[in-house]
C-alpha cells in the first residue's frame, strides 16, 4: 500500500510517496514536448532522486492530470513492480 510522506516543492503536483517500504518521487506537470504529464522516480538511499523514471502516463488536460496524480499516489502498488 502507498502512502503520501510529503509534498517536495518542486511544484505544485509533486510527492514523495512510499510505497513497500521504498521512496518514489511523483511528479506532474506540463512539458513542451508531450503535454502534460505524470512521471515517477525512484527516490536513492540518499534521498537523491533517480531521474531515469519508472513510469510515465500522458493526460489530455490540467485536470485529469491532478486528478490522476492523487490516483498514482495513493494507489502507486498498481502502476509500477514493487516486487523487489
């Protein structure tokens, strides 16, 4: 199950979540290239965040976005392979 540990200030749609015991950075915003968008990385041991990303889903508008982001956090066990 995954839980909500903090919002991170990066912008205005981004957590920290953990999820089985490991840190996931979640991120949506609206990109140049693709629109907008959720992605997820992996958080490191030392709370550094691994920018290669795990996962990524593509929204056609602001709203569904947010809307999906809180979906992701909450229920991140669904979206990614964690188990690890």
């Amino acid at each position: 199950m995954s839980k909500i540990l903090n919002k991170t200030g990066y912008r205005e749609l981004s957590h920290i979540v953990e999820c089985n015991g490991k840190k996931y950075f979640i991120d949506s915003n609206y990109t140049f290239d693709y629109g907008y968008e959720t992605m997820v990385f992996d958080v490191l041991k030392n709370d550094e965040i691994d920018w290669s990303g795990i996962y990524v889903e593509r929204h056609s508008s602001y709203e569904k976005m947010e809307k999906q982001h809180y979906i992701i956090c909450n229920n991140l066990e669904n979206y990614i392979d964690v188990a690890f």
